[in-house]
C-alpha cells in the first residue's frame, strides 16, 4: 500500500509533545487560501522548480523525455510537464523537486524508525499532517495501525472534513487530535476555504468518542478570522461541546510562499497579514477570560 | 541573587585588558638555572620552583578575595624559555599587534629578555634539543606544516595533567606531602642506583613542597601589611582574612569551603609557574568542594550567595592567567584559552547520581561572569535528574557554546578500553577540551594534529603540496591513472600512516627530551602514585600511563572527498578522474557544473550510509594504524577526533578538495560535519557521528553543532533539547557542544566589537570572547550550520 505524501519531516517540535516525525499526506478537500503547503491541493506528483538555485548547467533539459527546456515555470512547459522526476535526480543543485512522492506504509515506517531513540527520550512520536491525512483513509488505518502496534505515540493534525464514523478506528489510536476551526461562520467558511463549517463542527462535537486529548487550532489570519467575535464564538461553542479540549491559536506565517513560486501558482490574497503580538495577545485572552485552556507548543 | 559589584568590577577589568607579558618568573627561574648547573635536572628544576615563590612578585588586586598572580599584570602571560624561546624571540616584537591573540609587551621588556634570558637558553631548550635530533624528512612534513604537527609538545611545557584533590592534596596539604617524602628518604639506601634516583626524586618533591608553601606565606605577608594601610574597614578586614588563610593553606589541609578554593588557586598557580601549562584540569571541583561547602553550610559559617561569589572570584582568576603560545599555536587553540577543564554532575565511583549544590553553583558562576575560564564541562548520565539537565541546556541556551557535554557512560567506556580499574574509570574527569581523563593520569592528551585531508591530497598529487608544489610525503603515481575507487583508497591510507609514522617519531623524540631535560616535581608532588612510586611524572610515576593522543582532522572533508570520487567517477561514470584533478589545480574555476554534482554527492552529517561508511572506515583505520605503536613508557598511542580551532591552519594549507572545498578554506574538526553540509536535521547530524566507534577513540570525541536560538528558547524547548542529547549518549556518542547565537548578531559583534566585549562563543571543545577571535576565525563559526526545527 502506497501513499502520496509531501514529506516527512523529522525533529518536528512544534506539532505535539516531544521530538516527532510529522508526515505531510498530499491532497486535501479543502483549498484554504492562504494554505502554506500548496502541493498538497491535489495528491498528483508535482515538480517543483527553485529558480534562484538554478546555475544554467542544462543537466534537466538532457534527460526531459518532453523536451521542456530549463525554465519549467513558464506556463508553456509546464503543460507539457508529466512529473516523471527524471530531472530530480540529475539537477546538481536541487532546483527540481519532487513534491509529491509516493511512499509504501513500509518505506516510512523504516525512515520513522530511525529517530525512535529522540521520540522515547523526548516523549514524542509520530504526527499525521497534510494536506489532509483522512483523504487518504486506507493509507492512514494502516500507517497508523502499524505504527501503534509499534508502540509509539501517534497525533493528528486534521481539518475535520471527514465521516466520522468511518475515521473512529483511525482517531481512536491518537494521543491528540489537533483540529482546525478556521471560521465559526459557516458562509465565512466557505468563502476563504471553499467548504461550509457544519460538517466540521458535527465532527468536533464527537471528539470526545475518541479518547484522545483534543486541542482546536485556530489559524489566526488578518483579513479572515482574527477579530473578537469569531474568537468569542469560537471559543464559546469549544466550551460547550469540548470541555476538556484545549485551545491554540497560531499565528499565519507566510512561509509556503516559495512554494507558490516553485509550482508557479498564482500567489494567495496579499491582503491576509500575519496578527502583530499584541493582536495574538489580545485574542489569547479573550479564551482565557472564559476560562479555556491554552496550548502551546512553542 | 545576581552577580555583586564587587565580582562585576574584576569582570570588567577582565573583559577589558588585553593580557601583558611578564618575564619575571622566566629571569628568576633562569638564574637559578645558571646557579644550579651540574646538578640533577630534577633538582635545578625544584630549586628553580622554589626561587620563583621565593622571589616573585606578589600582588593583592583590588577587590580580590582569592590571591596569588603569576607576575605584575593582572591578566598575565608568563614565559618559560626552558621549553622554547626562539619563537618568542622571532615573534615578540609582533606580540601586540597579531590578529589572533596579541599581548602587550614594551620595548623595555623584550630588550631585557633578549639581553638577559634567551642567551642562556641557546641550544639548551626543548625546542633546541627536538629540531637537532628531528631528520630532515620529519621535519618537511612534521614541523610548522599544517599537516602534521606536534609543536605543542616541544615548544610548550606538556601540562594535561588533573591535580588529585581527594586523595593526594586536600587530605595532606604540601606539609603532608613534604612529610611523606622524607619518610620515603629515610627508608632508601643511596648505594643503590634506583633507590639513589628515588631520593633525588623526593627531595625534589621536598623544595616544591617548601617552595608553594613559601608563595602562600609570603601572600600572608603582603595581605597583613595591605591591611596595615587600608582605609576601608571592611577590606581591611577582609585582608586580614586573606593573610589567615594563606597561612594555613596549602600547607595544611583546608578546614572551610573558602580555604578549599584558596587551596585550589595555589596549585593551580604552581602548575602555572612550574611549566605554563595547557590544560591544567581542575577536574571534579563538584566532587571535592562539595563536602567542605555542606560543612560550612550545615555550621552556619556560610550561605550560598557568599559561596557563589567566592566561587566566581575563582573563576577570573582562570581566566585572568593567559596562555603564552606562538602565533602558529594561536590558531591552533585561539582565544587566550588553556583549558583549565573543569567538570561538573555525573555519577559517583558507586553509581549513584553526583549533582550537588556546587554543580549548580559552577554554572550559574559560569552564566554571571562570562569567564572563558574554567573550559566547564558536565558528564550527563541516563538517569541525570531533570533540574541538572535544565541548567544545563539553560546555560546553552545563553548562548555562551558552555558547558561542553559529555556522556558519563561513554567516557567511563573510553578509560576501561584503556586499562583503568572500574574505580578509577568511573572517576573520570575531563581534560582539555574533550578528553577523558583522571587525576590518576599521565598522559599527553593533545600531541599529534594529523589531517586526513592531507593524506588525501598527497595520494592524488603524488605525495606533493598542491598550494607549494613540493614533495612532501610518500611519492604516489599520477592519479590520473587510478583505476578504481580501491586504488584511491589505498593510495589515501598509504600516506595517511606514512603520517602516522612521522608523527610516532616526532613524538617519541619529544618524550624522550622531556624525560631527560624537563622533570615536573610540582605536579608529581600533585599526584598520589609518584609518591608512593618515588617517580616522576615523567619517570612513569603515575598509577596510569597512557600513550600520546592523535587527532584526527579533517575526517568529514576526507570522507566526502572520497565518497564524491566513488560516485561520480567509478560508479556513475559522470566524470573521469582527469576531471577531478583538474578541477582540483584550478581550485574549480571553470568547472562550476561539476561542483555542483560533487557538492551534490551525499555528505557526512546526513544519516546517508553510503558517505558516513567511508568516516567510519576511515576513523577505524585510524585507530588500528596509530595504536600499533608504542611510547617510550611502552604503552600504545591513541586516538581521537577532537578539535581545538584546528580546522583553520590545516585547511589554510591545503589545496581544493573533490568534496568542492576550495582552497585554503578550513576543513572540519572533531566528527563534526563539513560546514554547511549536514542540512538534513540535527538529528541526521547526530546519527552520522554516533556511527563512529566513539570508545575506542579514548583521547576523546568532539562534535559542533549550531542550533537555532528559538529552539532552545523555552523550557520546553530545552527539555526536547535534554532529551536529544540523551539519545544522542543511548547510539555511544562522547560529546556535543552548541552555538545557538544566531549570525544577525555575530555580524553586529564583528562591526561593534566594542558593545560586544563579553559575548562568548564556542569555537570547539571551549568557548571564548568572539571579540578576540581573528577575522577569519569569526568567519569559519558564523559558517556552521545551524540547525533549524526544520
């Protein structure tokens, strides 16, 4: 069984407790704009081109069975581009990558394998991001059913858009579920991430049924969620439903940018600004103010 | 409680004085020396001890509250022409205008000393004696080359030695010693020859007994007649303090935590005075200060606070005595450093967890002054309680690249391979940067630089320099014609142990001349078995004698050099073995494509086999090849990967490597990855190094890392980063040491060395004021890689 992955990132510290692996799944069901991992829209393979690493020596244009020549992010060339890699694996430089790869529950198992000493010493693990890692359901039972039997502490960083009964068994192997609440407002919702927030929040409400500690990230994001009354909101339905669940607020980072460029898609809304302290401040109380608990993992 | 004014006034004056040069200990110990001539060199060389704390200078600096300074200056370097003067002579009137570690020294002084003190010393000295018995093939590849270098131990006094505070000198004091010795004398019979050099030997150890004694009386003496003119009661009082404790001490065995650490700068000082030695290891100052602390702490005669202030008085007085070396050894060891090791936490000889109040103290004293000296280290055991782990990664976090950290099971492992009885292998302490070590020992821990990277230079350039063109080592065919990556190899271990060779000779000879001319009774009078074995140290006195350390260097730009030629020419076919040469003697100007794919070829730092099996067969050839010799005590040679600053003078040699290294620029010390290349993640790092054997290498492993300050900027943080070096000790790894000062502020410290004047680095093994790093030095660490979370 195989899977399309983006990465896997060793020494993650800031996606659960301890020293962990993070394993981006690619594909996601839902096309936040400001998303910072756009190689993950679709789980297709994708290559990625780093223009300003490029040093001319031509090595890609020689083994492309397409012909493209050096410059693969003029929109020409990159019709024509099938993702076969072959440039991947001459470029000097790793100006060509792949950024969506395919990987058997086995390949990642050995590369997780290798840092289980960091894991157990730190209390870390393993954590399931994307993309959306329930996308690719059959792929993560197995994964996450291997990797328990393992013994190691398994979290998830999910969007919430999944049948719930069906992702139970998967969810029920997690330590923490880290779900995404990205807008109270449903309409709202549906404008900046392209789905309605019911779904999501039926789903949340059932976190309990899990087991697993819960904590509801919110991308803090000017020009989208980072004003009192959605935080309020947010919180209050949090409170509510999750009594025990603790609450993140992160601020939006613009990082993925390079990404945009090196998969030459067109930039997110310039107008989404990352929140200045005092405003991560200022939000972060109005939780504490209703006595939710906090979680950082900073 | 922060640091006091009193502390912050002598810390400032630290930071701010550039150390002088005083010659009076050289001029008194020279003409004892012409006073003694005939007599046995042991004996001159005690009578010369005595003389020196007979007749040197002594100072009681403002604010002072632990006494006793090496010549007039407060922050000091003194001279001991017996080892070597010729250098001193040639670079002198250079002295305060080197880049890397200028002194001051006026035109008075160096007239005095060239017309007073070297004539003397003309053919007489270690150096002298080395370079006339050194061949001439030796010295083309051994001597001032970069290659290979063993000056350390011949143009310098050897120090690397650990005083024995528990069971030599804090239950005896030197009047106990000084005791024991005549006893010794009493029982021998002169008729026979042994026993004759035996009461040589103690009455050696007599005079410097009477002579370190004599120093501490005199101190009284000065404190009583300061007091007599001090206007200010309380240091009026505080003198007179002083002046009862350096009655008492080191003559007798200190009876108050603040005598103890008196005592402690006595020996340290007559260490200094005795041989100006590198590394003169304080050891487990834990350990042994402990009991006198929890004492005094238990009688109500003191508090932490006070403890803690004394504590860091000590403190400058390490840093305050600077390290006199040649401009060729300051890039070796740069920043004034002479590794006064001082180790703290680890487990006791039973097992049992060692953290005491004074481990914390030595830290939180390192964190407030920071003092490059003591070079702090700590032995982190599995079970190491949380608290110690915290201050320690805490203290990282400062950025200050202290403590060193060392695995307390790793560095037990490394003294068994060795020989030592479980107790006194469980006892280790370090010395130096890395290396473990016992107050039980005499060794030479840092004698041989030996650079891979050479070797593989030579074997593809037919045993020539490829910056001078001259044949240097072993001739080699031209490697044009290497027709597989086992003849490269080959080629590469054949001039690396003709090295080796060159450097067992080197170091045999120096051994020998120091048996002959250079005796050491004041540290021989510091260790348990020289008594009782009436030897010197140089005699084979002590209960260990280990054999001279290698260090490799270089090993990471080796194996990527190697791995680059396997993959591209003999198993890819991208490139031929003409290319490679080529690229080499244009130090890959115009071959910019084939860099890119060498550069491209897996580097060592990256958890990728396929590079890191290369180090490691490398390493353990080094081990086989360096440990199939023996000293002049008969005890095999040893290895380790250690790293003092050496990666730069032995790069600046070299010519491009086929990792894509150009030329000149530095290579790598320790196991540390090629600069810039581990991009993987820390923990990639980490697991390519621990792959090493790193107990059999017993002089000691090193490993620099950079890591992100963000990283290590919460609590939690920080415990990931304990937990990480706990992994790092469960694969057999020694040591790790970490810069987490990020490069924005290290440019700003090389624009505005004036608003930086305290920032310390690590640069490898210890740490030092970046301000006083040459240029080039600062650019090689802003160069590290550092490790992001990801």
């Amino acid at each position: 069984m195989k899977g399309y992955l983006m990465q896997l990132q060793p020494f993650s510290v800031n996606d659960g407790d301890g020293i962990r692996t993070t394993i981006f799944f690619a594909g996601c069901p839902l096309h936040c704009k400001w998303c910072s991992n756009p190689e993950g829209f679709t789980q297709q393979p994708k290559i990625g081109f780093y223009e300003k690493l490029c040093i001319g020596c031509g090595e890609c244009k020689n083994v492309c069975p397409q012909d493209i020549g050096i410059a693969l992010n003029q929109p020409e060339n990159r019709k024509n581009c099938t993702s076969c890699g072959a440039c991947v694996t001459v470029c000097p430089k790793q100006a060509r990558k792949n950024m969506v790869i395919q990987k058997s529950v086995e390949e990642v198992i050995a590369e997780v394998e290798k840092h289980n000493l960091f894991y157990r010493q730190s209390g870390g693990g393993v954590t399931f991001s994307g993309g959306e890692a329930t996308l690719q359901k059959q792929f993560l039972d197995e994964l996450s059913s291997k990797l328990y039997d393992l013994g190691y502490s398994l979290d998830i960083e999910t969007s919430g858009y999944f049948n719930f009964d069906e992702m139970l068994p998967i969810l029920q192997r997690m330590d923490l579920i880290f779900m995404d609440l990205k807008h109270i407002n449903s309409i709202q919702h549906q404008k900046f991430t392209g789905v309605p927030n019911e779904k999501i929040l039926e789903n949340m409400k059932r976190l309990g049924e899990t087991g697993a500690e819960i904590v509801i990230r919110i991308p803090v994001i000017e020009g989208v969620n980072a004003y009192e009354e959605n935080i309020f909101a947010s919180g209050e339905f949090v409170k509510k439903h999750l009594p025990n669940a603790r609450m993140e607020l992160l601020p939006y980072h613009k990082f993925g940018f390079g990404k945009y460029q090196a998969l030459s898609l067109d930039l997110p809304q310039s107008d989404f600004q990352t929140p200045t302290k005092q405003k991560m401040e200022y939000l972060k109380n109005i939780l504490i103010k209703m006595d939710i608990p906090l979680a950082d993992f900073t | 409680m922060s640091i006091t004014p009193r502390v912050e006034k002598i810390r400032q004056n630290y930071i701010n004085t550039k150390p002088s040069i005083s010659y009076e200990r050289a001029n008194i110990w020279t003409q004892s020396f012409q006073r003694t001539e005939g007599l046995p060199m042991a004996i001159r060389t005690a009578q010369a001890f005595y003389d020196t704390c007979n007749e040197l200078c002594v100072n009681i600096f403002e604010g002072e509250l632990i006494v006793g300074a090496s010549g007039e200056f407060r922050k000091c370097g003194i001279l001991t022409p017996e080892f070597a003067w010729k250098w001193v002579d040639d670079e002198m009137d250079n002295f305060p205008q080197r880049p890397q570690d200028p002194y001051e020294m006026t035109e008075q002084q160096r007239e005095f000393v060239r017309k007073n003190i070297f004539p003397y010393w003309k053919g007489k000295s270690v150096e002298d004696a080395f370079l006339a018995r050194t061949s001439e093939e030796t010295k083309k590849i051994g001597v001032d080359t970069g290659f290979l270098d063993t000056d350390s131990k011949w143009r310098n006094g050897i120090g690397e030695i650990s005083p024995d505070y528990i069971d030599q000198l804090f239950p005896k004091g030197f009047s106990g010693i000084k005791k024991e010795a005549e006893n010794y004398i009493v029982q021998l019979n002169e008729t026979i020859a042994e026993e004759k050099d035996k009461i040589t030997f103690y009455r050696s150890i007599i005079l410097v007994c009477d002579g370190i004694i004599r120093l501490a009386n005199r101190y009284a003496e000065k404190a009583v007649e300061m007091a007599q003119e001090e206007k200010d009661t309380i240091r009026k009082l505080e003198l007179l303090e002083i002046a009862e404790i350096c009655e008492k001490v080191p003559e007798n065995p200190p009876t108050s935590f603040r005598e103890a650490l008196q005592f402690v700068w006595f020996v340290q000082l007559g260490g200094i005075l005795s041989e100006n030695p590198l590394a003169l290891n304080p050891g487990r100052f834990d350990q042994y200060m402990y009991p006198y602390y929890k004492a005094d702490e238990e009688a109500g005669k003191i508090d932490y606070d006070t403890a803690l202030e004394l504590v860091e008085c000590l403190w400058l007085k390490y840093s305050e005595w600077a390290w006199t070396i040649s401009a060729n050894t300051a890039d070796f060891f740069a920043g004034y450093t002479n590794f006064e090791n001082l180790t703290v936490g680890g487990t006791t000889v039973d097992g049992k967890d060692g953290t005491n109040t004074i481990s914390y103290m030595a830290i939180q004293a390192t964190k407030e002054t920071k003092c490059h000296q003591p070079t702090l280290s700590c032995r982190i055991h599995p079970d190491c309680p949380a608290e110690f782990m915290e201050a320690v990664t805490e203290l990282v976090s400062t950025g200050c690249g202290f403590p060193a950290i060392h695995s307390d099971r790793t560095g037990y492992q490394m003294l068994s391979n060795l020989g030592y009885a479980p107790e006194d292998a469980k006892d280790w302490n370090n010395c130096g940067c890395v290396v473990p070590h016992s107050r039980k020992t005499f060794e030479w821990t840092s004698s041989c630089n030996i650079s891979f990277a050479a070797a593989l230079e030579f074997a593809l350039n037919e045993g020539k320099s490829r910056l001078s063109g001259e044949q240097v080592a072993l001739f080699e065919k031209d490697p044009k014609t290497f027709q597989s990556y086992g003849e490269v190899e080959q080629a590469v271990l054949r001039q690396f142990s003709f090295m080796v060779k060159h450097g067992v000779i080197s170091l045999l000879t120096a051994q020998k001349i120091h048996k002959e001319q250079a005796p050491r009774p004041f540290l021989s009078a510091c260790n348990e078995y020289c008594l009782k074995n009436g030897k010197d140290l140089v005699d084979g006195g002590a209960k260990y004698n280990i054999g001279p350390v290698f260090t490799g260097v270089g090993l990471s730009v080796t194996a990527n050099s190697l791995a680059v030629i396997k993959k591209l020419v003999f198993e890819d076919n991208v490139a031929t073995m003409s290319d490679i040469i080529d690229a080499l003697n244009s130090n890959w100007e115009g071959y910019e494509t084939l860099r890119a794919k060498a550069q491209a070829v897996p580097k060592y730092g990256n958890d990728d086999d396929y590079v890191d099996n290369i180090a490691k067969e490398l390493a353990d050839y080094f081990y086989k090849d360096v440990t199939s010799y023996n000293d002049i005590y008969g005890h095999h040679f040893v290895t380790a990967f250690m790293g003092i600053s050496n990666y730069l003078p032995t790069g600046k040699v070299l010519g491009a490597t086929p990792d894509g290294r150009k030329a000149k620029d530095p290579i790598n010390e320790g196991v540390s990855p090629y600069t810039g290349t581990d991009t993987s993640t820390c923990l990639a790092a980490l697991r390519s190094s621990a792959k090493l054997s790193h107990d059999i290498h017993s002089g000691g492993t090193l490993l620099n890392l950079r890591l992100n300050h963000d990283l290590v900027a919460t609590k939690r943080g920080r415990a990931n980063l304990g937990a990480m070096l706990q992994s790092y000790f469960a694969l057999g790894a020694f040591h790790v040491q970490f810069n987490t000062i990020s490069n924005e502020v290290l440019k700003d410290a090389q624009a505005h060395p004036e608003n930086y004047k305290d920032l310390l680095v690590r640069v490898a093994g210890y740490s030092t004021q970046f301000v006083n790093l040459s240029k080039s030095m600062q650019d090689s660490i802003m160069a590290r890689n550092a490790h992001e979370s990801f």
